[in-house]
C-alpha cells in the first residue's frame, strides 16, 4: 500500500521543474543576488494580483508582520488583539517589539470572532491582527466597523490565505497592511524562506523598505535603525515562476477540498465549513474528531498521514509563561486544538491518493 503524505513539497518543484531550473540559472548568472530586478518585478506582479499599490519583498513571513508592526510605532505598553488559536509566529511579530498579545476566541470557521473584540478594547489597544487561518477569509465587515470606531490599526496575516477572498475583496487588502509568507508549505511556496508586506500606503512602504535593509533605502543614508531582512534575487524569481501558476494551483486545491466536503461522510468527523461572503483557498483541510488520537492512529494503518494545526495555542506554549495564562482562559480554543486534525492537501495530489483519503475516513469506526 503507497502512503498519503500530509504535504509533498517536491511536487512543488516537479510539477514546473523546467520553468524553474531555468530562472535559478539565470538569476545564478546574473551576478546580482540582492535586491535586484527579480524582487522589484515581483513585488509588482504581487501587488498586482493581490491588488495593493506596493508590496515590499522581506525575508520570511515573521519579519513581514515584525517590521510592520514596528513600522507602526507600536511597542512596549501596547495592546494587540490577535486570535488566540493562530500560529505563533503571528504572535512572535507582536511580542518581538515589545507589545502586548491580547487573545481572541475564534468562530467555528476558527477565524477571529468578530464579537468576541470590542470587550478586550483597551486604552492601550492599537491595533487588531486577524490571521485568515487554514486559507479561509476572515468575516471582516464587524471587524473594520470595530477599527474605525475605536480608531484602530487593522492589520492580516496572510500567510495561509494567497487569493482568498471576503465579499469579493482579496485578504490583505482589508487593513493597513498585509502579511505575507513564501514558506515552502504555503499555497504561494519559495524554496526556501521568503515573506512580504503590501499595503496602499506610500509612507508605510518606504517604512517598510528601509527597516529591511539597515534602515536605508538610498545607500549609506541610514534613517532608522533598521534590521537586514531582505528577500534574495534567487527566491523573488522562483516566486514569479510559482506565482503565474497559483491560480490554478488554487483551483486544484478547491478540487481536492470539495471532493473530501462531497464524498466524506462519516458523522464521527466534523468537516470544515465556510462562512458566508468568505472563501477558502485550502491551505490546510482540517477536521475535527473526538478521540484524536485513535483517529489518526486508524488512519496511519490505512496510509494516510495527517498533522495537527497547532497543538498548543500561543497563550499555552512555554515560551509565553511571563503572559500568566492558563488553561480555561480560553476554552473555545482550548477545545478546538485538542481535536483538530489536518489531512493530506498539496498540489499534485493524485485521484487515488485523494480517494484513499477519503476511504480511510469513511471506514473509520466508533
Ligand atoms: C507560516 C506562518 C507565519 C510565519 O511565516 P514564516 O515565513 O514561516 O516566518 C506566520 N503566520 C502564519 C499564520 C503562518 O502560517
């Protein structure tokens, strides 16, 4: 029996293997290997599609939301509400300048809950992060009501969400900046790491452009005390390579997603669902089962590897003790992570890896 791996980044590779190797060539030819024409034509062609007037290449999705927030001003003995169930680096790009997580609840689609905000608004409260978590947009009509009143910065982490929209709007559009990452794994993947910040606002970019590069945009005029988190040459133009395919390479996942939402029907598995306005760009399917540990032991024998996304949420995790949370401060968090499992989803999935999948589910038994 093959197995069903939960990712297959190779496919990544394979599947536009001559268009790649040669633009590696010819950047690797090029003799120009930072901050080039490869990272300015990207960065053009992103915020085309994404429909922003800049975007700003960095070097991995963390620092896309660091720099943003720093750009920002906003530090010590600031508040930030972030969701609680999000991937820590969301919270890291908080905590690394020295501002305050505040953790929201999500919804049932495991977005932020847009109720669940204005009670934890604050005199120090600056700004609100919604991260559009798996690839599903966030419900974002209460949320920018929410920022205006309380004149609030809006910001989103993107880094799951490449092409998903709200109302017809692409996610990353909504606030004042949008957070971007080109991990491997993620539906618009690098080969290696890579991130990006876009935004309508002229200031904010060149903000964001000079604390990526030792605070200087013209060379040797230093105007801040910036950082080096540049995107290279080599990344920007496999990106532009992937970035052509990745509508289709969407389309695919919604295939395979609406296969597993069509064919699985087994009532022990609760299976995703998507809110209304909002759509879905499947970056990862993730159901949820009581006895977790069974289910994936069940699935495992049948050939089908899974994950889970996350298993500690941030409030919990030891590197955020010093926060002084424990467990039952969240508990809609708290209950979703313990049976939340991720199954297989990647480009180039074949039919019968996806129709093993589905087998495995279906067959798997009280
Ligand atoms: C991957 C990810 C990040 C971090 O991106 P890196 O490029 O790995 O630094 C941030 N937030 C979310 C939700 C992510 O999934």
């Amino acid at each position: 029996m093959s197995k069903v791996p939960v990712n297959n980044l190779k496919n990544g590779f394979e599947l536009y293997k001559e268009e790649l190797e040669n633009k590696a060539l010819e950047v690797l030819r090029s003799g120009w290997y930072i901050l080039g024409n490869e990272v300015k034509q990207f960065e053009k062609e992103f915020s085309e599609v994404i429909g922003t007037k800049y975007c700003v290449g960095v070097d991995n999705g963390l620092n896309a939301i660091s720099l943003g927030i720093r750009a920002l001003g906003i530090t010590i003995g600031d508040e930030v509400l972030v969701q609680a169930n999000t991937y820590i680096a969301t919270v890291l790009g908080i905590t690394i300048n020295g501002a305050t997580p505040v953790f929201v609840e999500p919804t049932e689609y495991y977005n932020m809950d847009p109720n669940k905000i204005e009670e934890l608004i604050t005199r120090s409260t600056k700004a609100v992060l919604v991260t559009h978590l798996y690839g599903q947009a966030t419900e974002m009509k209460k949320i920018i009501e929410i920022c205006e009143k309380y004149n609030l910065f809006l910001l989103e982490d993107c880094a799951q969400s490449h092409y998903a929209k709200y109302d017809n709007q692409m996610t990353g559009t909504f606030g004042v900046m949008g957070f971007f990452s080109f991990y491997p794994t993620k539906n618009l993947g690098a080969f290696g790491d890579a991130g990006a910040v876009v935004t309508n606002d002229k200031e904010l970019a060149y903000k964001i452009q000079m604390l990526r590069n030792y605070g200087s945009v013209i060379r040797y005029e230093n105007m801040v005390e910036g950082y080096n988190s540049r995107l290279d040459e080599l990344q920007a133009g496999l990106l532009r390579v992937k970035l052509k395919h990745l509508t289709d390479s969407t389309k695919e996942r919604e295939y395979i997603a609406s296969r597993y939402l069509n064919e699985m029907t087994n009532p022990l598995v609760k299976l995703p669902r998507v809110a209304h306005l909002a759509t879905h760009v499947w970056h990862l399917f993730v159901v949820e089962v009581t006895e977790r540990d069974r289910f994936r032991e069940y699935l495992a024998s049948q050939g089908v590897d899974t994950d889970i996304h996350y298993k500690t949420p941030p409030h919990l995790s030891v590197a955020y003790k010093r926060l002084g949370h424990s467990r039952g401060d969240l508990p809609i968090t708290e209950t979703i992570v313990d049976k939340i499992v991720s199954l297989p989803i990647y480009n180039g999935m074949t039919d019968e890896e996806i129709e093993t999948v589905i087998a495995a589910v279906n067959s798997y038994e009280k």
